[in-house]
C-alpha cells in the first residue's frame, strides 16, 4: 500500500496492437492501474482539474469512479 503524500514513480508497460489493434483500451487499462495505484493525491493539480471532465456517455462522472473505487478497498 502506498502511504499518502508519499512520492510514487509508477511504471507500466503494456504490448498493445494484435489483430484488432485496440490502443485505446490498452490505454486505459493502464490508465486504471495507475490510478488504481497513485489514487487522486497522486495527481497533479493539471491532471486533477483535467480528471472533473471524464464522463461515461453523461451517466456517469469523476466522483462515481471515486465512490466505486472506495466500495472495492
């Protein structure tokens, strides 16, 4: 467990392509690993602000990602 306000250095690699080529949900699995590890402190400022524009189709925004994140501790 990674203990608050602790500096994290947080390397990923992931092979992406294959048949279907599917980066981008390569991508965000990486993204979710990350996340999953560093949570909301370890963003900065940048990303933070960044991360209150995700969305899932308008059902779903930052702060029910973060709620279901914390059911799954």
């Amino acid at each position: 467990m990674i203990q608050e306000g602790a500096p994290v250095t947080f390397r990923c690699r992931l092979r992406a392509g294959g048949p279907s080529g599917d980066v981008d949900t390569v991508a965000a699995m990486a993204g979710a690993m990350v996340g999953a590890a560093v949570g909301m402190s370890g963003l900065d400022v940048r990303l933070q602000a960044w991360s209150a524009c995700l969305n899932g189709r308008d059902t779903f925004r930052r702060n029910d990602l973060v709620a279901l994140a914390h059911q799954l501790k």
